[in-house]
C-alpha cells in the first residue's frame, strides 16, 4: 500500500511537497550537490502550512544534515514541521538505526525513509518494516541507475532495482525513486527508470526529482506512478501545488 491510502498502485496519484533541512533551514540542492543549495525559508514550519492551506495532505521531509552525518540532525525542527503541518509527514536522512527510528516516530512522523541502511544491511529493513507494517518507505537513489548513499557523497555498484527486489517482500509501503541527475534540475523526471522500477517490484514507486509540469504529473499518472515528490518548482512558482493536487484528485473522482 501506498503511505496513507488503502489503494492500490495505479488507482490514484498522491502529491508530496517537500521541505529539505540544512541548518535548520528549507533549502534545495542541484543533483544532490552540498555546495548548490539555495535558501528558501528560516521558517520550515511555516513552509508546511503553506503547503497544507494549498491543499497538501502530507509533507515529503528530507533531513539533509542527517543525510551527510549518517544520523538525524534536525530533529527540533521537523517536530515542529509535524507539529505546524497536522498532516502525516515522511521523513528521510540519517536513519540508520532503531533508536534514530524511534526519535522520528516520536516526532510524530508517519513514514521512515530509510536509504543507505537499505543498502548496507537489507536483513535489518526488512525486519523493521515487520515490525512497523506500512511505516517504513525504502530511498532508492541512483546516478546513472546505482545506488547513491550518505548523503549522495558515495556511489554504490548495487544497480537500484535491485536494492528494490532485495527487500520487496516486506511489508513496505512504498519506494521513493530520485534520480540525482533530475534532482533540483526543473528537467523533468526519469521517465525511462521509473518504469523499470515500477516494473521490477510489486510496491508502488513514488518518483523524487525533476517533477516541475502539470504535464509530468499528467504523465506519470498515466503511467502508472501511485505519488510523485514536489519541491525546487514549488519554490520557484513554475508549479502550482493546489492544481497539481487537483489534477490527481480529478483522476480520482473519475475512477468512484
């Protein structure tokens, strides 16, 4: 099941909005590069009831300092994000173990993004998504199709379908797919991977990267993709959260 709907994969396209910490700050990179970050907000809470009074009904978080430190960082500041958001939250960066788990639950986030943990033991997220059905999501990051890791600094030779198929028959909500070469870049999604990854794994696939169009979310629900994740072209206005969100919910209105 897709976090936070008992529909299957390709009944309905969920919107994320994103809010990237560094420094306490909502910020983007280009294609996961530390040094490109532009600033958006100091104020990430307020970023989510943006996002909710434009109809958001859940927010994509990514602890980008947890990312690079191989534990969570900002933990203050995404509890107010839950706190300010009243909407389920997914947070990923620097999950890697049963205590950083049980902080983030505690925070009150919903869905546990878990990445490089996925990659370096496959057993331990397997056995954590037993043990929380439905609230463990699997990070899948890839250049040039590999798996990418602390943070996006290292490179794997694990091609990311198969990270996928190793963990595919836990009771795992969904895989989040960035491609780091359309992260931040406003040129559309990877078509081509998300297909290949929807197609190598039962669990639905929720693209990450270069979602800046009506027309791709227009695409990617004709192609089967259940969610998709928003934030450079939020941020810059060339994507208008309440239509994107309304385009999915017309699909929906249409299938009842």
């Amino acid at each position: 099941m897709i976090p936070g709907a008992c529909r299957r994969a390709n009944e309905i396209m969920l919107i994320y909005p994103a809010i990237d910490l560094l420094n306490g700050r909502a910020v983007r990179l280009r294609q996961g590069d530390y040094s490109r970050e532009t600033v958006f907000s100091d104020d990430p809470a307020q970023v989510a009831r943006k996002w909710v009074e434009l109809s958001a009904d859940r927010i994509h978080v990514v602890d980008l300092d947890g990312a690079k430190a191989g534990k969570p960082i900002n933990g203050l500041t995404i509890r107010k994000i839950v706190e300010a958001a009243g909407v389920p939250v997914q947070l990923g960066g620097g999950l890697r173990t049963d205590d950083d788990l049980a902080a983030a639950f505690d925070w009150g986030v919903r869905w546990a993004v878990l990445g490089t943990r996925a990659l370096q033991s496959p057993e331990w997220v397997r056995a954590t998504a037993t043990r929380f059905p439905d609230r463990i999501v699997l990070g899948v990051d890839a250049k040039n199709g590999f798996v990418a890791t602390e943070g996006w600094l290292e490179v794997s030779q694990v091609k990311a379908v198969d990270l996928a198929k190793r963990v595919s028959d836990a009771p795992i909500a969904a895989v989040v797919y960035t491609d780091i070469a359309k992260d931040g870049m406003m040129s559309g999604p990877n078509f081509d991977a998300l297909a290949e990854m929807r197609d190598a794994v039962s669990l639905p696939v929720i693209a990450s990267g270069g979602v800046c169009t009506l027309e791709h979310v227009r695409r990617l629900m004709a192609e089967r993709i259940p969610g998709c994740i928003i934030g450079r072209a939020l941020y810059e206005g060339s994507l208008d959260l309440a239509a994107a969100i309304s385009l999915s919910r017309k699909s929906e209105s249409q299938k009842s």
